[in-house]
C-alpha cells in the first residue's frame, strides 16, 4: 500500500503547528556579556481542562539548571518572557525527557517569536493518543541555525531566539510504546512566510519540545513532542502524547509513576 502524500509546502497542516509553538531560549539578561553560548529549544502550548501549559523536554530544563549553578542570571525565557521556569514546574521526568510548565497566568502575546500572537492547543479527546505508521505528521520547532546573531539583535527587546519559526510535513516511519519516528522532510520546511530546503540534519538542533499534529479528516491530533533529532539516520523521535495527563501530570504506561 502506498502512503499518503506529503503535503505540499506551505498548505494547511505545514503550517498549523507554528500556532501552537513558541521558543525556549537560556542567556545572558539584557545588557551583559554572555559567559556561555547561548541555548535554544522550542515549547508546545496546550490548553488543559483546567489550566494552560508549555511542555518541552527535560534535558531543556537541565541544561538551565546546570547553566544557573556556573551563571546565577541565566536567564530562560519562552519566547519575550522571561520565566521562573523550575518554579512553575507541574512535573518533570528524565527517562521520558518531558517537562511540563504552569503557564495559566501568562500573557500570551509575551510568549510570541514575531508579529502573531500564539495559542494554546485544546486537544478534544482523553486520554491523548499517538501517531500511526505511515501517517502524514506535521511538526513545529525553532532549530538553532536561526538564530539571531548579536549584531543583528541589538535593538531588539529579545535575545537569543530565532527569527522564523520551520514547520513542514514528514511521514512517520515506526512507532513503540515510548517513541514515534518519522523521517525528516529533507526536501522543503516552510520558513516563515516562505519555503526553504533542508541542507543537514544537524541544522535542526533546537526543536527539542516542539509538538507533532496528525490531521485526520477535518481534526488535528496532538500526538507527540520531539525529544531527539537523529543526526546519522536523518529522522526525528517523539515522545507520544498519551503520556501526558490532563493534570499536566506526566505518567508512564503500566507503572502508574507520577513525573515530579
């Protein structure tokens, strides 16, 4: 059987997980000379039944916390806003590489990497799902090569995020309980409002945490959220959805564990 077509660059689906997604970035405050090289990565926004959060990988919130202890004014933003990020921590786990943040009292357009004002998923069914073998996924994130330089940000009021958001549309090639993968859309990603070529895998560094939609018939399902980017093999893991809870609580299969 034949798989389903990619979507051509730029359509629908490409574009949709972009309204669901901001940038994580750890750096200097404002106005400082940075003792480290900046850390990008990206955060999926979901809207829970009782309260919003941005989910995003766990080696995300390390790398902050290990930042802090050798610079105590690194800073972690999402997005323009800055973030008491390992206060606002619902739940956290290593082996599942997923860390959920309260983000209910947060403005929204602080959270937006340009002009458009980002928004939070709802997703429609519970418990969430997962991703089939030979669907077509649609995926969001901010990979580090965007990233703005310092001469170029200079009178910018944000640091070290990209200047475009990359999405496009890839197939899913296997899926476990704990993982899906899916082959990276070599041929074109949309790059803000146009469309550009992948030139190596390992220009993707940064989408760690950007989320993964299935669009079956006319709905979109939130099904995972990249946690590694494969290098050699030229595909993109993700962590399926299910294991997040409607609590933002995080619970893996069969154990009944709690993250915390």
């Amino acid at each position: 059987m034949s798989r389903p077509a990619k979507e051509p660059p730029g359509g629908a689906s490409a574009r949709f997980p972009g309204r669901f997604t901001t940038t994580v970035s750890l750096g200097d405050p404002l106005g400082t000379t940075d003792p480290m090289p900046p850390t990008n990565g990206s955060m999926t926004l979901l809207q829970l039944p009782h309260r919003r959060v941005g989910v995003t990988c766990h080696h995300v919130i390390d790398a902050y916390r290990t930042q802090r202890t050798l610079s105590p004014d690194r800073v972690f933003r999402a997005g323009d806003l800055a973030l008491a990020a390992l206060d606002r921590l619902i739940a956290e786990d290593p082996r599942l590489d997923l860390a959920v943040l309260d983000l209910d009292d947060v403005d929204t357009q602080q959270l937006a990497v340009g002009p458009r004002e980002p928004e939070f998923f709802e997703p429609s069914v519970w418990p969430l799902g997962t991703a089939e073998p030979g669907e077509v996924i649609a995926l969001g994130g901010y990979p580090s090569f965007y990233r703005t330089s310092r001469s170029d940000r200079e009178q910018a009021s944000e640091f070290h995020s990209p200047y475009s958001i990359t999405l496009g549309t890839t197939h899913v090639i296997d899926v476990g309980l704990e993982n899906i993968v899916c082959e990276v859309g070599r041929e074109y990603w949309v790059e803000g409002g146009r469309t550009q070529r992948i030139d190596a895998v390992a220009d993707l560094g940064g989408l760690s945490g950007g989320p993964g939609f299935v669009r079956r018939g006319a709905e979109f399902h939130f099904v995972g959220v990249i946690f590694v980017v494969q290098q050699f093999g030229e595909y993109l893991r993700l962590r399926p959805a299910r294991f997040i809870g409607q609590d933002g609580g995080l619970r893996r299969e069969g154990s009944g564990r709690r993250g915390s």
